[in-house]
C-alpha cells in the first residue's frame, strides 16, 4: 500500500529523466551527452549572438554569481545561463534539445550541492567572456572544462556511493 510520487514537475523534467533509478548514473549519461553537444554550442552561439543577446548572457552570468555568492539558489538562473547559450546558437534542433540540457544542469546543481562554486563560477565567467568576444575555440574550451570539472565530481561522488552501497551489503 506504499507510493512513491515524483516531486518533478513535468515543467522541470519534461522528459522524465529523473524517474530513472540510479542519480549519478544518470548524472554520468546526462554529463556524456552534454560534452558531446554544449561545446560545440557554446562555439556556434559566438558566430550568431547578437548584441543585445550579449546582454542578456551577461547579465545571467552575473545573476548566478550573485546567488552563487549570496548562499542563494542558483539553479533557475544556472537553466537560463545554458538555455541563453543554446538559443544562441540558432540551431531549431538544439533548440528541442534545451530540456535535456536543462534536466542535466538541475541534476548535477542538486547532486553536487554548491561543491563547485569556484569552478563554476570561473568557467561561466570564461564561458561568458569567450562568447562575448566571438572566440568560438575558447567558448568550446570553457565550456568542455566546466563539464569536466562537473564530471570529476560527479564521479568522485558516484565511487563513494558505491563504496557506500558495498559497506551497507556486507553489514546486512
């Protein structure tokens, strides 16, 4: 006689990601995907942001630091900081893809719980200034290290996890 209801709505998960069991497998396979696409985005977003997109880019930038910084929830405005650069791009297919880039940011902001702030904040910052000044290469690098730094822990998080999860089956 026992339900588990979701807590996502389907404005927050629209393709229902986070109903898949194991969180930092999940996290580690929303993390693949990103890598292969958001560089090459951030990259293409450089050569068709126009200007008051940059603006807006900046502006999101510095909202996230702000609530980063202030001990506030960042994750709504970190969503809009990715979405921006997606529709930047210009690409209707990216455009369709944003929900699991937004899904993937949710995921990893909840997981890690404010573990990368520095990195975080220095490479939306990198993101940001790259794409601002039209330097696709360094877009795409800023943004594959801000995915890497999430990847590192990601999985640091998942092998004490499972470590945990070991020690717990031998006690039983």
């Amino acid at each position: 006689g026992t339900y588990v209801i979701s807590t996502s709505t389907l404005e927050d998960d629209p393709l229902g990601l986070t109903r898949l069991g194991d969180k930092y497998k999940l996290a580690l396979e929303l993390l693949d995907v990103r890598m292969m696409l958001e560089p090459e985005i951030a990259a293409m977003a450089c050569k068709q942001i126009t200007q008051e997109e940059k603006e807006q880019l900046e502006r999101l930038c510095g909202e996230v630091e702000e609530l980063y910084l202030s001990g506030k929830n960042h994750a709504k405005k970190d969503v809009e900081f990715h979405t921006c650069i997606a529709r930047c791009s210009r690409n209707r297919v990216v455009e369709v893809l944003i929900p699991i880039i937004n899904t993937a940011v949710l995921t990893f902001v909840n997981l890690t719980q404010r573990q990368l702030m520095k990195e975080t904040l220095e490479t939306h910052r990198a993101i940001t200034d790259s794409i601002l000044k039209g330097d696709s290469v360094g877009a795409k690098c800023a943004m594959n290290m801000h995915l890497t730094y999430n990847r590192q822990r990601i999985m640091q998080m998942y092998e004490e996890h499972l470590k945990e999860e070991k020690k717990n089956e031998i006690s039983e």
